[in-house]
C-alpha cells in the first residue's frame, strides 16, 4: 500500500473490486475496503459475511453494515478527510460529498494498480494454470473441426471444454470467427458454416482462483490462398519477433513499435489497428497496456499479452497471440500451443 496518501487523506475507500480482491481475497461480486494507515477494514452486506470471514488473510477485519454506506461510515469512523479511486462510481462520489463535504475528499488515480502489475509468483502459478486449462479446451475443441460445423458450435464446445478442465468461468467472450468474418477483431460468433479453405479465430480465455488466461490461435482449414499464406506468416514473424524483445526495461511502446513496423514494412500496416498486447492478472485487459502511446518501462513479473494482427475486410483475419512473462533478461512464455496449426 502506498502510505504517502495517509499524509494527504485519513481514509481511502477501495470501491473496485479486483483492487479489493487482491488486498482481500474476498472473492465476492460487491464489498467495500476502507484502509488507514496500520488496518484493512472489508465491509460487506449480511449477503457475504460468511464467506468474506472464510476467505480474507488474517490481518483483514470483517465488518457487516446496512446501507447506506455514507452513514455507516461517518457512524463507526472518525473520517477527517477520505480518499477514493478514480473508477468509484458517481452516485457513491456524490453521496460522500454531500456526508463529508466535496473540500474532505480526494480522489486518486490507479492506487493499487499500480502494486498489481507487478505479479507475484503465486499470481504466476494462477495464471499459468488458467492458461493451461484454456489450452486443454483448446485441443480438444478443434477436434470437431469439420466442414458444416458453425461459429456458434464451436464457442458452446470451447465454453464448455473450458469449465470441465477446472475454470470458473470465461475470462471474455469466446471469439470464434470463420472466413470473412475473422476480419472482424472482436466479432460475435454466429450460425455462419465453416467452408474448405477457410482460417478460424479463437480468441478464448477462463479464470482460475480469479486470475485469467488469454489466447488466440488462427486454425488453417483446407487449402488457402496464398495471400493469406504471406499474411500469416507475417504476423508469426511480427510476433515472434516482439516476444524475443521482451525483458526488462524495455519500454512498452518501443515494443510495440518492433511489431508494428515490421508488419509495416511488409504493407499490412493499415490492417492493424489494436494495440501489440496488456496486462493480465485480476482483469483481462490491466496494466500495462502494450501499444504506440504507452511508457510504461517493463518490470520483471509483469504479465503482458503478445497479440499482433492482420485484419482485411471481406478477405479474412489473423491473430496469434502469447501470454508472457517479462524477465530480467528475457521471458517466460506461458503459452505452449502450437503456432501453426492446420487440420
């Protein structure tokens, strides 16, 4: 915890939850984590108190209160001056200012994330796990590949792969497209049939213990053109190119340039249009975002997503995306699949 904030507020009330999760381990969909300088306060409703006892670490008090909020706070603390984060939502923020005055509040900008981007190992292990059961759904989904079969078929079978090989539950969306329609970066799967010489995105993850895994591989069906040959093997090339970079130091939007300018180069620039990669942990998308603007120096145990794409409209789509962690000297890859995949 940043305590340089306790020479500016008396309190600071974390409203997001994954913040409240990582400080916490309360696993639960609504609490509240109001912080001083030597206590960690949960303060949840009648709906969680059990569980929020069950689960927190040791040096964290339960305490069960009836809204609203605003009152019970001012009721059992002795709030000079509070500090919320920047995501509070707006009707919270306004009933603080109208219990405590708009001059005894401050509001502060990515607070915790700023320690969550740096992944412990036990963060690590989490995520690694999560990788490989999304990777087991992943192998066994694409054995029912064949022609006739749609996008739909093919989310519902990898959805499911995902919680029988032990996930809680979908980090995202899964994004299955064929043909045309992978040209569409986060395109819904639909009852569109998959045809001889068509390319399928998966774009799929799932949470273990709260963490989340991310992963796309684009599957060759059939013979393709050769237009798509080159395209494919210049975004494998981009990528792995950004990956081999990856260590501490280097600075993300640098890393983003190496992917970039190398499909650049190879006349595909305009067709990609999203960021190299972000952070993962708690959230699917956390810092650090990988992309043009972003400065962020790279630190050991950052995780960050390697996820280089080429999208033509009415032609086709290509992602291959790695999920990575940032080392002294290099990386560790938490992906295993196969880059190169054609059935």
């Amino acid at each position: 915890m940043n305590f340089e904030i306790f020479n500016l507020v008396s309190h600071f009330l974390v409203t997001k939850i994954e913040n409240i999760r990582y400080l916490t381990n309360f696993s639960g969909e609504e609490g509240f984590l109001l912080i001083t300088r030597d206590s960690l306060n949960l303060i949840v409703d009648s709906r969680f108190t059990t569980q929020a006892k069950e689960e927190v670490f040791n040096n964290v008090n339960v305490i069960e209160y009836k809204p609203p909020l605003e009152d019970f706070l001012s009721s059992n603390f002795k709030i000079e001056k509070l500090g919320l984060e920047d995501k509070i939502q707006y009707y919270l923020y306004e009933n603080f200012s109208n219990k405590f005055g708009k001059e005894n509040i401050s509001i502060f900008k990515d607070i915790i994330e700023t320690i969550r981007v740096v992944k412990k190992e036990e963060e690590i292990e989490k995520i690694k796990k999560a990788e490989e059961i999304s990777e087991k759904a992943f192998l066994k989904t694409i054995e029912l590949i064949k022609e006739g079969i749609t996008e739909k078929d093919l989310e519902i079978e990898l959805d499911y792969q995902m919680k029988i090989f032990g996930g809680e539950k979908n980090g995202f969306d899964t994004i299955i497209l064929f043909g045309e329609r992978a040209a569409l970066p986060h395109g819904k799967p639909r009852d569109r049939k998959l045809h001889k010489g068509e390319a399928i995105i998966l774009d799929f993850g799932t949470i273990y213990k709260g963490y989340h895994s991310d992963c796309t591989r684009t599957v060759i069906f059939g013979k393709v053109s050769d237009d798509f040959k080159k395209a494919f093997q210049v975004v494998l090339d981009a990528q792995n190119k950004a990956i081999d970079n990856v260590k501490e130091g280097i600075i993300s939007k640098d890393l983003d340039k190496i992917s970039r300018d190398y499909i650049n180069n190879f006349g595909f620039g305009e067709y990609f249009g999203h960021g190299l990669g972000h952070g993962v942990g708690l959230e699917i998308h956390e810092k650090p975002f990988v992309n043009p603007r972003d400065e962020t120096i790279l630190k050991e145990n950052m995780v960050i997503t390697i996820e280089p794409g080429i999208y033509i409209p009415d032609k086709f789509g290509i992602r291959i995306e790695d999920l990575v962690v940032v080392k002294k000297d290099g990386y560790l890859n938490l992906t295993k699949l196969p880059k190169i995949i054609e059935i």
